[in-house]
C-alpha cells in the first residue's frame, strides 16, 4: 500500500541537510497564516478554505508551478485539508504526501546535533519554534538544561548516551515555550535550578546565584548571572562552551520587555543586558556560543566562536556593546521590538508556577520564534 504522509521530522531532516534528496514543501494555509509562521524554503498556496469545502479548483490552477521530478509535502493547520491536496495531486501524477497533524507536529519536531569540538554538549534544537535546549555530560552524568515540554527527546538522548541525568536547569523563566524543567526533575527525583530572581511562585526550586557551579561527573557548570531578558538569567561556562540562553542569541540578543512593557522599565532591563552581555565579550575569544533561540540561521549545529561574532556584523546590537555605545544598543532595542511571543502572558504564568497547564498546553507555544530584541 503506498504511503501518504510524510512526518514532521523527516521534513525537518532533508530541508536541512545538503546531501538529502529534493523536497518541495507546499503550504495550503490562508496567507495571513502563512506570513506569521512557516516552515522554511515552503511555498504558499492559499486555498485552504476552499479545499475545506472539497474545491480543488485554486489547486488546480497552481498544478504548472509544482515540480513533476521531486516529492512534495503538503502542509495546513492539522493535517486535514493537505491531506485531500496531497491525494488530489497524485491523481494528476505527482508524487504528493500529507504532514499529519500539519504544523502542530512541525512544531513538536526535535533534532539532536553532537558538538564535535565540545566535549559532552549535545544541542536539541526544535525547528518549528527556534527552541534549543542541551544536555550536557561527563562520567556517566547529565544535566538537561532549557527542557521543553517533551521529555522523551531528553530521556532518550540521555539513554542514547549511557548517562545519567542528575540535574535539570533553566537559564531562565521562559515567556516563549513551556518549560518541561521542573516536571523532568520531579519524575527522576532531581534538582531543579533556576536563579532565585526568576523563582517568583514556584517551589522545590534550587537557586542558582552567580558562581554557583552544577556537577557533571568531573566537570560542572558554572553560572553567570545575565540579566537583562529576565531578572534572573543566566548563562552557562562548560568548558570552552557558553550556554547563552536568551542573553546572546548568534544575530541578535533577549529582548528586555516580556517582564514589563513600559517604557522605563524596557530602558531599565536594556542597561543590564548591556552590561551583561559587556562581561559576556570579555571571555576568551575561543568560547562557543550556544544560544537558547535562533531565527533563521541554516547553520547546524547552532555554534559560533564569540570571536567570531564580534567580528561578524550580523549582530548588531553587540556591536554597540562591543563599542561601549549603550545608548545606541538601548535605543535601537526600544525603536525595533517585535511583537510578543504568543500567549506569552500565560506561558509565563505557568513557568512562574502561578497557573497549571490545561489541555491546550501545546498549542500556547506554537508560532514564530519572538524573543530577539530585534
């Protein structure tokens, strides 16, 4: 029996990597839909209502634009209408499959890439949302740290690894996604770390302040306290490996609003990014810079010498700090904000431990990566 849907992941996988065979990925979603989230390199067919209502005709007009020698994976909200695109175009010949459960599982998907300079970091990027987390280990431990909700990609990494996870952190409290932090540490009986700046309501909380240093077998992490995205961030030296968090993204850096929005307190929280991220760049040249988000960097793992980011110009904003210009890095942060993560008020709630998650916990997060300040 042929096969009709093609997964997430595999999508993930061969728009990634080079040496994969050709895919085209056609999204049916209304163009609105679209132009908010998208999974890279896609192109836009906007007839999703139409095909809910079974009228291929907006399909059909389309067929010329649609190559007839590679595989095309059709994608919508929840696998229902790529699925009636994708059969439509195998009846005129093409080679056509459905992303289930459409880009819902795009933004479930994960990917693990080893660090093959760092000893012990493996990074656990999700594509659909710019998410990356990290276990890193030494001598038979781990520690996970920015989990997401999906715990058995951490598990299994661990398994994978023959190590133990001793410890679970988060560089901060999350407004974008849902931390699995604390659920992954209380279902091994482990310490959960976080700053105590950011510990607001939660409990059975180990509070991290600046120096402090997590085991990892022989090696550990040392905490650097970064303000500025939250009042509690922090980063992560493991070896010649800085876990950066939401302080220094590879192209940009956290933005300082998800706290409080007013304008003051913007200015406020830029001054201590700034001045945080002033010590961040005074480290050895040769630190790897490992960020907790990413927009549309194609590089893989996600992994850059800070040296190399200060000589770069795709990060504008740490060449201000790099100058010592603070007011052009605030004023540029104030001038260039994005709009919020989604549902980053009730994702914030919940990591805070003020709310419990309800049934629509998955869907909070899905949606495009907005935690740069520009």
């Amino acid at each position: 029996m042929r096969n009709t849907d093609i997964e997430a992941s595999e999508v993930a996988r061969r728009i990634v990597d080079e040496n994969s065979e050709d895919l085209f990925v056609l999204d049916v979603r209304n163009e609105d839909d679209y132009e908010e989230w998208q999974i890279p390199e896609s192109e836009n067919v906007p007839i999703y209502d139409e095909l809910l209502a079974h009228d291929f005709s907006g399909l059909e007009d389309h067929l010329d634009e649609l190559p007839e020698d590679e595989e095309i994976a059709v994608v919508c909200v929840g696998g229902i209408t790529s699925a009636r695109a994708a059969q439509f175009l195998r009846e005129q010949g093409f080679d056509a499959k459905s992303i289930p459960d459409g880009m819902n599982s795009w933004g479930r998907v994960h990917r693990e890439y080893e660090l093959t300079d760092l000893d012990g970091v493996v990074q656990i990027v999700r594509p659909g949302t710019g998410c990356v987390s990290y276990l890193v280990h030494d001598s038979g431990e781990a520690v996970v740290v920015d989990p997401s909700q999906y715990l058995d990609h951490y598990l299994g990494a661990a398994d994978e690894r023959d190590v133990e996870i001793v410890g679970v952190a988060d560089t901060h409290a999350h407004a974008d996604h849902v931390s699995g932090a604390r659920r992954l540490a209380g279902e091994l009986d482990v310490p959960y770390y976080l700053h105590g700046e950011d510990v607001a309501a939660l409990d059975r909380v180990t509070e991290l302040a600046d120096g402090d240093a997590i085991e990892v077998g022989e090696r550990e992490l040392t905490v650097r306290h970064t303000p500025g995205h939250t009042p509690g961030s922090v980063s992560f030296e493991f070896g010649d490996a800085l876990l950066s968090g939401d302080t220094l993204f590879l192209r940009s850096v956290g933005r300082p609003d998800l706290e409080d929005s007013s304008e003051d307190a913007v200015r406020t929280a830029a001054s201590r990014l700034f001045e945080s991220l002033d010590e961040l760049t005074d480290l050895d040249d040769g630190t790897v810079v490992l960020p907790g988000h990413f927009s549309d960097e194609e590089v893989r793992p996600l992994a850059t010498e800070l040296g190399e980011l200060k000589a770069e110009s795709t990060n504008e904003l740490l060449s201000y700090v790099e100058d010592g210009d603070e007011e052009a890095f605030v004023e540029t942060i104030v001038e260039s904000l994005a709009d919020e993560p989604a549902n980053y008020n009730e994702i914030k709630q919940i990591n805070w431990g003020e709310e419990q998650p309800g049934d629509d916990v998955e869907e909070l997060e899905l949606g495009p990566n907005n935690c740069a300040a520009n």
